[in-house]
C-alpha cells in the first residue's frame, strides 16, 4: 500500500473513530442514567445479595449466564474432539518451580475469596473461575501435563458442573410449582451462592482444559 492510500485509510478511520465518538456521546446526553438501573436496584433486597452485578447474572438473567456456560461447555467438547493434546513444556527449573509454589496457592485462595465476596462487591464466578484457569495455565507452563487438572471421569464432571447445577435448581423449583430460576426470596441468597460456586469450579476447569488443548487422558494413562 503507498503512501496516499494510507493516508485516506487512515483518515477514513479517523472519522469513523469521530463519528463512533459522537454517537456515544449523544447517547449518553440523551439518556445519562441506563433505564433499568432503578428498577434493578429496587429489586435486589429480593436476591438476598448486595452487589447488583451478581443480582443481574444469577437472577434477573440467569438463563444469559447459563447459556454462557453451556457456551463455554461447548467449545470445551469441540477442543476435546480434536485429539489428544500436545506435548506439555519440560519441567521448570527450580526458580520457576519456587514461584509456581505460592502462586498457584495465592490464585487459587484469591479465586476463592473473589467467589465468596461477589454477593456483596464486585466479584464472583467468572471471576474466580478465570483465577482458577490461569493457575492450571501456570502450572502447564511450568511441565505439568495435565495443567493440574484431576483425572478424565472427574474432569469431565467438573466440566458439566455449572450448566448441571443451574438445571438442578431449575427443575427442582419447577417440581416445587415455580418458575426454571425463580427462586423463593427466602432461598435465594443460598441458591444463587451453590450455583456460582459449581460455576466457578466449571469455569477454572474448562479454561485450564482448553487450554491444555485436547482430550484428557484415560484414568490409567
């Protein structure tokens, strides 16, 4: 590409930006707060949480997160349909070896803290799961083949464990005469914490499994 071509492309970007800009701008005049704030904030003494973030992911659009999970689920079925995985790297030398030793446990702890306090604060299992996941990167990058992962038939359970509990409670309040994730307000609270805490687990586990990148190996392998 020469010269002037260049210079329009970057020019016609440069007016897109400005026009992206605009837009936005006159959005945000025309409307300064989004139209559901309120009533979202007015309905979350009902959750039994405090941070309205987790209120919108688990309750008011519970069935988006859970086919959100189910997404990620699938892309996990996909990566394990291609074959077994690469060779994993050697094994780390003793410097990285000494630092895998506290930052696998600091991600792991700090993943779990993340799910406990998004109830309350920013947070919770998308959160906490990405942490997991990135330990078992950091392990796999230090030789471990298995990125930290246990066996096939318990990875493969954790794999279904989010999508599985989001459709436990779903039918079991169907059973109760409810709505699929309507919980009862006295529950809710405790409902919404099983199901972020089976997805975060679910989430760690896929990313980490991803990214190792292929089926996992058979139970005596």
């Amino acid at each position: 590409m020469n010269g002037p071509a260049r210079l329009l492309v970057a020019l016609l970007a440069a007016a897109l930006g400005g026009l992206l800009l605009w837009v936005l701008a006159t959005a945000l005049a025309a409307r300064p707060e989004p139209a559901l704030a309120g009533a979202a904030f007015a309905a979350l003494p009902l959750t039994g949480v405090g941070n309205p973030v987790t209120a919108v992911l688990l309750d008011y659009r519970a069935y988006d997160t859970l086919l959100e999970l189910a997404v990620l689920l699938a892309a996990l079925l996909g990566i394990w349909s291609l074959g077994p995985p690469a060779p994993a790297y050697q094994r780390a030398g003793s410097a990285l070896r000494a630092m895998v030793a506290w930052v696998v446990p600091l991600l792991i702890l700090t993943g779990g803290y993340l799910l406990w306090a998004g109830g309350q604060v920013p947070g919770g299992a998308f959160q906490g799961g990405a942490l997991l996941g990135a330990a078992g990167v950091v392990l796999r990058l230090a030789g471990d083949p298995r990125a930290g992962l246990p066996g096939e038939s318990l990875q493969r359970l954790l794999a279904v464990l989010g999508v599985g509990a989001f459709l436990l409670v779903g039918l079991t309040l169907l059973a109760f005469g409810r709505d699929l994730l309507d919980y009862p307000t006295d529950w809710s609270k405790w409902l919404i914490l099983a199901i972020e805490g089976a997805a975060t687990l679910a989430i760690g586990a896929t990313l980490a499994a991803a990214y190792v990148g292929g089926r996992p190996p058979g139970e005596g392998r």
